[in-house]
C-alpha cells in the first residue's frame, strides 16, 4: 500500500498503481474538500457570475426533459474518416456544425478492425506475460497502468489519428495573438482501458 496525499491534504492509503489515487470518486471514499478550493472558485467566477449564469440557464434550456425525450444514441454526431480524407484532411461543413453544437463527434473508419484488434490482443499478451500490470479494479481489470507498450504507440502515432486529431482541432480558430497552432496534433498518454463486459453478481 502506498501513502498518498488527498485534497484535502491528509494521508490516506490507497493501492499503489490504482487510478483511484487519482480521482477520489473511484476510491470508495468521501471527503470534504478544503475551503482554498472554494477561494480558488470565487477568483476564477470574479465578475463574470452573470455571463456564467446566463450560460447555465442556456444549457437548461437544451436538455429540457422533452428534448432528452426525443433523443437517443443518434445524437452523438459521427463521421467516417474517408469523408475527412475527402475533403482535404478538414471535418465536412455539416460535421463541424454538429461538433459545435453537440460538443464531441465519433470518427468511423480510422483504422481497420483487423489493425485494430491486433492491438488490442497484443496489449492482453503483453498484460499476460507481465502479470504485475496494475488494473483497476484489482479483481476485475478494466483499466490498465500501461502508458507505453508498443501497440499504444502504434496506434497514437498512425497517420491516420494525427490526420483526424488535426481535423478536430482546427474546427476552433486561435486569436491572431495566441501562441498556438490548431493544425498540430498533441498526444496525450493516458492508461489503458479494456472493455469487458462487466461480472453479475451472481459470477463472483
């Protein structure tokens, strides 16, 4: 067991390698957090509780029941990674209106599903002959401490993923003045996640 600090800056015990040393939510703890953290709020809404509120009852007014009601898995926009292709590595016009308005978008298509599964058993032969891998939750793993394995890099750096990370990100437009330049991807190493469909209780 490893001693780490929480928010509230007492030590609490936690499994070393567990996400849950990194979100509280999955620890199976609660706590209180410090009154800095509602400082730090204060400082950051300053003058601008109007704007913020006007924009919280605009959001209200999106999902009311009725709308939510009409909704199903089709909401989600989507795209397929040829129609991107097609239009010169860009999002099409009606996709990026879609991103704008639904906040995310499903991209179809990047990889092939044989490129893709092959990753995804090379990452179980790797977690299977290097048993110490750290999983979450410890008596069904579904997400792993892996950052590096070479089929994560594969699969971060294939072309195709810096073609569709650009696409997105040049959908938002920099201020002449910001230093920064929307057309260039940044990879962002994160553990791994396995979907498995989950145990009932009746399988313990």
């Amino acid at each position: 067991m490893a001693s780490v600090e929480d928010l509230g800056g007492r030590e609490t015990n936690r499994a070393k390698g567990s996400i849950a040393n990194a979100f509280v939510s999955m620890s199976g703890h609660s706590q209180e957090l410090p009154s800095r953290f509602l400082d730090l709020k204060r400082d950051l809404v300053k003058d601008n509780g109007p704007a913020i509120l006007d924009g919280w009852n605009r959001l209200l007014q999106r999902l009311t029941p009725e709308r939510l009601a009409r909704w199903d898995s089709q909401m989600i926009p989507e795209v397929h990674f040829s129609a991107i292709q097609a239009n010169f590595g860009e999002l099409p016009e009606d996709s990026k209106r879609a991103l704008k308005e639904r906040g995310t978008i499903i991209v179809r298509g990047l990889v092939s599903r044989d490129e893709a599964l092959s990753w995804k058993q090379r990452i179980r032969d790797y977690i299977k002959l290097n048993p110490s891998t750290k999983g979450f939750p410890a008596d069904f793993p579904q997400v792993y401490e892996l950052y590096w394995s070479k089929p994560q890099l594969e699969a971060r750096a294939h072309p195709n993923m810096f073609t569709a990370q650009a696409a997105l990100s040049k959908v938002w437009v920099a201020a002449s003045e910001d230093v920064v330049d929307t057309s260039v991807p940044i990879t962002y190493c994160d553990r791994l996640r396995i979907r498995t469909v989950w145990k009932s209780e009746s399988s313990y």
